[in-house]
C-alpha cells in the first residue's frame, strides 16, 4: 500500500494524475475509449457511444441509438461539472464552447452526463444544430421509433473538439423523411 501511495504522489505533481483521470465528474460515469451505453428519457432512449483517445483524453466519434415518442421533453440541461468537462475538451483556444448535448434535452438527452456532451461551438448549437433538432422532434411526435446516428470528425488525433458532426435521423411509421445534415464546429 505505501508504495502505491508513493507512486502516486509524483504522478499528481507531474500533472500525470490527471491524464489518467480527465473526467471532471466524479458522481456520474465518465466516458472510457470504447463502447460507453446510456438509457436515458425515462428509458425510451437507448444510445451506444463510441470513444477513441485523443491527446490522451477520451473523444467521441460515433453515436447510434434509438428514440421513442414518450423519450421527448424528458432530459435535462447541464450543470457545472459537464460544462467543466467541456471547456476542458475545447482545444481551439477560444474556451467558450457550450457543452452540447448529442442527444437534445428536448428528445430526452441528460445534460448532466458526460457521455452525452461534447464542447460545440455556442452559435451551432443554439442556431442550425438546435433546429435540427425541432425537425427531429416534430417527426417524432408522429413516428412509433427514430433511429439517430452522430459522427463527429476531428482534424487530428492530437484534437478532442470535432470541426465537424454528421447528424442522421430516420423514423418507422412517419410520413417524414431520412433527415440528414453536416454542421461545423
């Protein structure tokens, strides 16, 4: 035991400790590199994540899941330890990024879990990306399922905020259509 208390000691001083453990959350899971599931929405959203580590930190770069009507306006909205976790990911030097939902908190998506954020740019977010979002939930008011999928490119592995995400959804039993656009970041 003292020699584990010892090893760790020098990692705190060399800011090592922290790489190990880069989630700012501590009373909720945090993302790990690899497979990462959440059901959220009063469990009518069932989402997959998958996360690669870049710069050391774990990044997302896909999301699949699917959305049930009784899932919409059963999210949350963020709290300091996401937008911590955020800003803490945002590497364009700016530290204004909101932190996004991948899934919206009006179809469902908890604000306050890490595995659903991701640091976007505040005027996409609230702009172009949040009425996509409407369009989703409008069609999901009428559908029995949506099926939605994330991609989020990044220009590098040295990077952990993507300057880009693609953005599908498709719906069973709706009269709307494949809904798919790519928004900068």
């Amino acid at each position: 035991m003292w020699l584990r208390t010892l090893y760790i000691i020098p990692l705190i001083f060399s800011g090592l400790f922290a790489q190990e453990s880069p989630c700012v959350c501590t009373t909720v899971p945090c993302p790990e590199v690899g497979e990462n599931n959440i059901v959220m929405g009063n469990g009518s959203a069932e989402m997959t994540y998958i996360y690669e580590s870049h710069n050391n930190f774990p990044v997302v770069v896909s999301v699949k899941g699917t959305l049930r009507p009784e899932s919409l306006d059963n999210g949350s909205k963020t709290n300091d330890c996401v937008r911590k976790y955020s800003r803490m990911l945002e590497d364009d030097g700016e530290q204004s990024c909101d932190a996004g939902h991948i899934l919206a908190n009006r179809l469902g998506g908890y604000g306050n879990q890490p595995l659903n954020i991701f640091p976007q740019n505040s005027t996409i977010n609230e702009g172009v990306f949040a009425q996509f979002e409407g369009e989703i939930y409008d069609c999901m008011k009428t559908s029995s399922m949506g099926y939605l999928s994330w991609e989020f490119i990044y220009p590098g592995s040295q990077h952990t905020q993507p300057n880009k995400v693609i953005y599908s959804a498709e719906f069973e039993n709706s009269s709307c259509e494949k809904l798919y656009q790519e928004f900068t970041n």
